[in-house]
C-alpha cells in the first residue's frame, strides 16, 4: 500500500485524492494547501488524511512514497524537485513544467535516485483516446494524414500562462501519444485581447511524413466545443468528446488520385461508405491513470506519460510561444 | 432590359443563367461552353438562350451589356480583359484573378472604360451575413475581438489551385465586409497529401486593434462543417450555416477583468446570459447579387463587392500561398 | 412511350410532372389546372406540354395512357372514375379517397377493366426505407417490438382534412410496407384548436404479435420534426429523415430477461454495443417511382403501393378518425 | 434543526440523504435499508448517521421529525402511514402510492395529526420548469393548445411496475404543477414485450378549454429522449432537458385563421420570428426541493407538492392503466 501526499486541493486535487485515496494499492496520507477552506473541506471529507499548510511536511514525510503535484505550473518544478531530492516519485500537473531545463533536470534527478515521474496527461487513458491508438496501430485509419483539434470555451482560468499552455497540452500529449513519429517543427498565431496573454491561439505541427496538426484554442468562444478531426489514407474519425455516447465516429470516406492524368483532367474519386461509432469503455481516466502509476511504482514499470512525454509537450508549448511573438515564424524542435 | 453573355456552364454556371434570365431587368442572351453537353442541356432549358462554343462570339456581341465569366480562376484574367477591351461590363467569379497585377489591370481597365466589375462574393448577400453586419454595425457586438472560421468537407474539386484558393474566398470576401479595418499580415499552413497542392491549410489574417482571423479549409474531412464564431467585447456569436433555421445565434455572454489587481490574484468574472436566433431574411443571395450589379450598372451604382474588394481577397490569398511554402512566416500586405 | 395527363399543378404536381415528362419510358401530354396562373407556369417551363382547365380533356384524351390525380383527396374517388372508365391507368395522391367504399370501387372498376391504380406511397421508394425493409427481411432487427413516428411541424396546409389525413398516410404506407401483418385495431386522440379539424392528434395502431405502432402528427410545433424510432429483439434504430447524412442510426442495444427469477429479483440485462450509419441509396424516391409505374402497365406487373395498399391506409385513417371522436376508444378493422 | 430518518439507500437515497443532510435547518439521524452493504456505505460517507435494518427504528425514533420514504412505490402506503401515524412528517418518493385509496387514507391521517406529506415530484424545483411556469403565469406563452412529452431510454429498472408508472409521473406532476385546470379524462394505450408490464406506452391527457397533454414512455429505446413541446397561442417551446445549456427555447412561432372565408379558401398566416433560449437558474432541484420541505414544516407553509397534488398523479396513473387494459377507452377522472 503507497502512500500519496497530495500538494495543492485547488480545481483539480480533490479528485487527485480521491483517486490516489480510492486506489486498490495506494492512500492519501497527507494533503497540502494553503488555502485553511480548503484543508477544511479535506478534514469534513477525509478525516482519516493529515493536513498541512507547508509543503515541506509532505516532501520530507518519512512515510510519503509518492508526491502529487497539483499546483500552478510555475510551482511544479520547485516543488517536484524538492519531492525527487527527498526520494518521492512524483505525480504532477500538466504542463510538466515551464520550459525544457526544468524538465530536463528533473528528469535527470529522477533518473539518478531511481524514481517514477508521471505526467497527468488523463486523456491518454480515457476510452476515446484508447480506440483511436487501436485504430491507428491495426491499420484502420490507413496512413495518417492529419490531426485538427478544437477545444474552445468560455474561460479565462489561468493568470500565469496563455491559452496555449492551457488547453493545448490536452491536445500535444494525445498526439505524442498518437503518432508514432515527433514533431519537427511548429507555427503559432494568436493575440491578446485582455489580461496580458494569449486568449486565443492557433497551432500547427509538422510531422514527418506529411503528417499535420492543428490545435486551435480560445478562452472567449461563447460555446464549449471539444472536437478532434483525424484523417486517414483509408478511413476518417471524429471525436467529439463533449457527445455523452457515440464520442467516436469512423467514417468509411475518402479521395483516390488517378496518376495518370494531365493535370487539368485528373480523374478524382471519392469513397463514402458506412458511418461507425464505436462502444468505447467506460472508465474513470484519473482511476486508471493513477492506478498505473501505482503499479509503476510497485513494479518498476514505464509509463507512456513519463516525464520524457511531459518534457516533449513542454518543448512544444515553447515553441509555440515563440513563433507567437514571431507572428507564425516556425520553430524547429 | 440588360443583355448577359455567360461563359462557363459547369458547377456553377446554372445558377448565374437563370438569375440574370428571370432578373426583373436583364435577360440572358447567350451562354458560352466548350462543353457541347453543356450547350444541349442550355438548349433544352431555355430554347431561347443562344449558345456557342467560342468565347469570343460573346465578348464582341454587339447586343450584349454584362459578361459573366463563370470558369476556372486561372481563365479570369484573360476573358475579363476581353470583355472589358469590348465595352462589357464583367460578373467574375471568386477567386477574381490569378494574383494581383491582374487584378490591378482589369481594375484600370474598367476605370477607363467606365464600366463595372463585380466579383462573386455571394455570402455578402446572405441574410446571415447581412445581419452579422448589422451586429457590427449597431454596436451588438461591441469591440471586435475575433473572427474563426472553419470550412471544411470531403471534395477535391478543384485541380489548378489549392484548398485555400477553393474555400477561403468565402471568408477572406466575408471578413473583408465585416471588418472595418483592412488585414495587415498573414500567417499560414498546410500540407499537401494528393495532387501537389494543399489540401488542408490554416490561415490567420491580422487586423489593427488586435482583431485576429483565422479560417480552417480542409479538402479531406469526414463531415461538412461551415461554422465561424465572431467573438466581441459586448456579446458573441455562432453562425452555422449548415443549420436549416437559427443559422446565427448571438450569445449574451462575457469575461470581465478587474485590472486594479495583482497578477496572481485577477478578478475576473464571466457574463452568462439568454441566447438569441434573429430571424433571418430567406432570399436567394445569389439572386439578390445579380439583381444589384444590374441596378449598379442601370444606374452607376457601386456595389461593395467591386473590382477593388476581389482584389484585396486575392491579395490575401497570394500572401497565405506564400506563407504557406515558409511553414508560417508572416507575410505583410 | 406511354403518355401520361397530369391534373393539378398545386403544390406536388410539379413534381410529379418533372418526372412523369423525363422518365425514360414516359412523357406528360397535357396539365389539367383550373388556376391560368399555373397553366401558364405549364407552358413556360414546358412549352411541348399542352394544358387546359377541364380534366374531361385529360381523362378522355385518346392518346393518353395514364392519368395522375394530384389534387385534393376529396376529389380522388370522381377523377380516379372518371380516368378509370375512359380506359386510363391511375397513379393518384395519397391518401388514395376519402373513404373505404371509394376505394373499393375504384379498385373493383380497375380489376374489371385491366387498368393499374398506384398509390403516391412515395416514401416506400427512398434509400431510407429501402434500407429498414431490408434489416427486417434479413433479421437484423430481430423480432419487431414496435415503430414509433413523430411527424411535427408548423403548417395547416390543408382545409378540409384534419391533421392525421394530411401527415399520418406517410407512416401508415411505411408501417404497411414494413411489418409483414396487417393492422388490427386503431386508437387515436386529438384536439381541434383552430379550424375545427384536428391540428394535433396521436394514433396507435395494434398488429398481431404484440407489435404496436404509434403516431405523433402536431401542425402547430414549432421546430420540425421528422424522427422514427424502431424496436426490434435484437437491435433498434432512429430514422431521423432529417439528417443530410446518417439518417438511419442503428444500435446493437437490448434487453434480456431471465424468466426463471421471481417477480422482484428478476435479472435484467442491457447489451450495449456499437452504433452504425449504413450508407443509403440516393435516388429521387419519386423519379423511382414513377419509372416504376410505368414499368408496372407495361410490363402488366403489381406494384407494392397499388390500390389495396391505398385502401388499407385510407381504412386505417377512417378507424383514427372514428376512434379521435370517441376519445381513443378503440375500432377494430 | 429537525432531524430526518431515511428509509431506502438505493439508486435515489443517496442523493435525498445528502440533501437534508447537508441542508441548512436539518440533519439526517438514521437511515434504514434491508442490505447490509448499503449501510456500510452509509457509515463509510457518513460516520455520523446511524443505521438500521428494520425501519420500525426510523419510524418509532422520538427524536425524528420527518421520514423520508425512498423505497418501491408498493411499500410507500405501509411506511408512510406508520410514519404518520408515529407524529412524523412525510416525505416520499414518487409515485405516492399505488392507488388513490392508499392516497385518500394517508393525506386524512396526516390532515388528522397536524402533519405534512410532500411527494418527490422533483422535476417542479427545476429552473427550466420554474421558468415555463413563468412563461404562462405572465402569458408570455398565451392561452395554451397542448403539452407534448417524450422520455424513453434503454432501461426497465422496475419490476413491480409498468413504464407508465416509472416515468409519467415526471411529466404528470409537471403538468399538474403548470396546468391551471385540473384533469378531465385519460386514454392511454401501450404494449408488454418482456415482463408482464407495459414496456412502452402512450398517453392523452384531455383537459379543459381544448388543452391536451400526450405522453410517450418507452423502455425500449436505443436513444435517450427527454424532449417536451408546449404550444400556445403566441408562443411555443421546446424543451430539452438533456441540453447542457439553452434547454428551453422559445420561439415566436403561429399561426393565425381568418375567419371569415369559405373553408375551402381559408386564409392561413404563420407568423416565424426569433427564438430565444434564457439563461436558467442553476440549482440543484432536490435541494431546494428538501430545503422547501423543511421550510414547510418548520413554518407551517403549505408546498405544491403535497400530498393533494401526489394523489391526483396517482389518479392519472390509475385511469392510464385501466385505459391501457382496455385499448385506449378513455376514462374520466
């Protein structure tokens, strides 16, 4: 049974603890915020979980095998460093960190002192993320064409970071996760109409391979919209999360280029078959998430969401940045 | 009564035929394809339209007011010039030419002539964009934040240009309408996957005063979309125009931030309220379109959908084609 | 070339007259009117098509070999005689009359005189349908549990019919398609708000072997819809007639029950499995059918919406109305 | 603060144990369920409430004020009247009881003791029904035609009980609550497939002044449907309860007869305006619901869901049943 010191109870922690608490192999053992409310509210809901409002007490618990990191993204690396130095695998936060040096010598660290980094990229064991990887590693979709994600909403949540830094890692850690090859380069656009960040943002990534994508976020979109096109040489999906069934549906479409033509007089066909819409499985992703990472930790097993994933999600939300203040210009990763 | 000459009787061709045949004030008097199938069915729908499969026949008609070119971009140039060289007044399609110096010389050429040019921008005469308009003007929507179009369906039928030359038109004529101000730079990306040209591109149009565009054409989609969120300071919008009835609805919704405070301690507080679908006019567009240049050619009329405003549209597209090949860099206009 | 006479221009006629004048066996010889305007719409679109405001000229004409009745349903029964007794087939708008004892004569007098009678059963004659016939006679669906149709929008079309003779014929000619046995019994409700006809009322009809039907026709909704839901023992489906694309959804959901249980512990249990869109035909389900109308009388064959087909609806709509007056008690047929 | 006993921590009691638990003037002191497994889970959420296995604890307690009865609608007559027959206040689930000589015995003997019933119609405590009854309180509907609702879903949750009795009480207490005048006569007609219930139903409900009501219930739908229309003289709505946002939207639908034509020559006008979705209330229903109950009692305050308003649900249930056995015969109430 490990047990979980959980820092930060804000938006997201309380089911961070719940899960970790729930868990068939792990416990909360204590929680850290410094909000009293919130440790209030732990102590009404849990009043078997310890409470403290300095994190030092969780990173330096002698009995704490696992630290999770729910805080702020600039408070992840200082925070996550202190629990791998005092020998606690860590569980933290999308986006891993706030740039790549960061990333980079946590990764390090934990290599050194031989702990498990895990990055909560949820959506990687969410039903819909799974059969989308089936259909593309037994060969359904056909040779992938393209990735074009909208996820915009009504919502200005964070003071640190632009939109990008928020929304899009949903997106950049599915990809990763989806396409077998890494991002070369990126070209973002964006502007600010408020408070000093992007609230609106739009991002391309070239793979090799003729492989593109498109992630194209907004924080003053008057409806949620959460929708992934995916193309394939031999069948197209679309995943609309936001559908309560049918969040996947495959279609049996696609064009044929007849070689041998002049080019004022190609001979273009189009496939339109069946539509189909999957039953995906229902589970709780953060369950399945941490569950995993407990039994990485117990195991020494590697997960998919390591800190190298969170790093490569990290270097491309700095390139993203980057070519925003270029207006577009591309970085190379 | 204004006498047409049309040339061109494919995809779009019917259309332009019967609105300026059944117009109040002009009649088609003759209809030019190379296609002789074309030529009969013209035959059997309307015995007293005269047909040939020599263009010139119609551009020196001595009878004949207004030449509709109604063919692929990369003949618009050439039989505009002609038109205009012989007195006609010319209907264009979109995209209006190959790239700007033609654009410029059909321009003059009209001036000089004194005679009309209008461009096929169709959507300005819609009754969704209409009301948009009327939004923008009224003070609706307030301060323009942004315009987000995405345009996307299975078809590749266009074989000289790309995927931004086929569908942004739409949207470059739409926001060139909307907006007050004219686009200063262009970022754009896309890929190729078929027939060497893009087939799925992005495009992001900068305004003055932080007014950012961007438009999604995709050639290689499962599902059709044609949906455009216009973001303001005072309410926003969802024009779908896929929808059968409430094509536009303007949500009362918004983020205010209260700038006395620290960075990290923002208040910001979001506006919720009624949704609203304006009834919109149901006129055919395109018939409302012809009806105009005649009565701008009648009566020395200017349409806002001129020689001028195809020539900004084309502008943007030949920057986007060039930002495209330098993976996003900005191109200024 | 059989040729065909075509009375009332309203509404349907053109239509039916489109088809009838560019079906490959068929060409219309005259359009019966007693409006000038629309006979002078005649003329214009069809200028080879003679017209006149007597229907004796149509019903008598020697050279015409079919007469379509697209007219009001109380004038069915004395056009459909009079076609009939001049020696002509008749291809006649649903509902076929206004009564069973018409009907049976009208079929009777076609049997004496070899002539054919079809029933405007157009729906039987899209992809849609097509489809469903097909997953019952193949055993997709399984046993059938029941049809369930809701038919709504805004519009009193009609004036001296009620709300269940103007929109239920649609789903009683599919019903009697679809399900192998004939109907049994008929309840329905209603209420008269506006013209003293019924604007909205609810018809359930009861088939041998527990299959049940029920009909929801409303002219005063404010949204249209057009949506059917059908049950069978091992899968159902949604007909949405409304979708461009997707219309007929079918899902591999049902119930089991294991009978050896009492009455309160019974073990119930749902099967939950994929979605699937199959691609429909697309056809013009009336240029179908009237190709096959014409195929019938020359080929003598028997179409499945012929004159029993129409009298069968027309009974079943006699029973409804019976049954609204009497406030759903039932009538058997 | 009164204290509350719960008999039944099945699929609802939870939700009825959080709410006067946590509501500001009550406190839940025991809760009885015949599974030993479901009061452990009382004791894990909630270490503070007693438990029991026989509910004469509950009802017997001196120190509760009120039972709430969440348990099978067979067992709600016996339980309540031993509640009230024990001085306490009741609240219990809908249906209130099994007919309405049960309904008749239970309101006497709490008119008898000074006690209040208030039946779970909870769908009343709603923002989108408060916001209906709104809309016809202050006219904005005008003089009303009709209430049209459909619920169906893949579900047979209940063995004691027909569909009509599962899930009409939703729609007939809404009505009961929006209606201003009370029920005439009922047909109702329906179909068992698998257990010995109606598994699929439809029901009209006559009241006067030409106001209908028509109920679709069905457990064997492969879709979830919770979608009512509301037709008056100057507006319509639709309702769609499994919208995220925009449930209600009311349009500025109708349609208008002139009187004074021939019936044949009926001029008919429709007038199609804008439609319109209000923001809702965003409450959780049972809270307020269960707040207002404890209101009521301690302040002597009479709720519209009381016992009256449980028996004429139950009354129209009753009628439904009896209609349903006899193929839609309607009975009067």
């Amino acid at each position: 049974m490990l047990k979980v010191g959980v820092v930060g109870y804000g938006y997201w922690g309380p089911n961070i603890v719940r899960n970790f608490h729930l868990g068939p192999d792990s416990r909360v053992e204590m929680v850290c915020d410094k909000s009293p409310d919130m440790l209030r509210r732990v102590n009404k809901t849990y009043p078997d979980i310890k409470t403290t409002s300095n994190c030092m007490d969780v990173v330096t618990s002698p009995t704490i095998d696992i630290v999770a990191v729910v805080t702020p993204v600039w408070t992840h690396y200082d925070l996550a460093k202190k629990a791998l130095s005092n020998g606690k695998h860590v569980f933290v936060e999308k986006p891993f960190t706030s740039n790549i040096e960061q990333a980079d010598e946590l990764i390090e660290l934990a290599q050194k002192n031989n702990l498990q980094i895990m990055v909560d990229h949820t959506f990687l064991y969410t039903g819909a993320v799974r059969k989308i990887r089936q259909f593309i590693e037994d060969g359904t979709l056909g040779e992938l064409y393209y990735y074009d994600s909208t996820r915009v909403n009504l919502g200005l949540f964070q003071h640190d970071i632009n939109v990008l830094w928020d929304l899009a890692p949903h997106d950049l850690s599915i990809m990763d996760y989806l396409i077998d090859s890494r991002a070369e380069a990126i070209s973002a656009t964006g502007q600010k109409h408020l408070n000093g960040h992007e609230d609106i943002a739009f991002m391309t990534v070239y793979f090799p391979n003729k492989v593109i994508a498109h992630i194209n976020v907004n924080w003053l979109s008057p409806v949620k919209v959460r929708t992934t096109l995916i193309g394939g040489k031999k069948k197209m999906l679309v995943w609309n999360d936001l559908e309560a069934d049918e969040k996947i549906k495959v279609y049996d479409k696609g064009v044929r280029i007849n070689d041998n033509n002049t080019v004022y007089d190609l001979l273009v066909s189009y496939r339109s078959g069946d539509m189909w819409a999957p039953q995906l499985e229902r589970i709780e992703a953060l369950k399945a998430e941490t569950d995993h990472f407990v039994d990485c930790v117990n195991n020494n097993k590697k997960s998919v969401n390591d800190g190298h994933a969170g790093r490569r999600v990290v270097q491309m939300l700095q390139a993203a940045s980057e070519s925003v203040q270029n207006r577009g210009e591309a970085v190379r990763l």
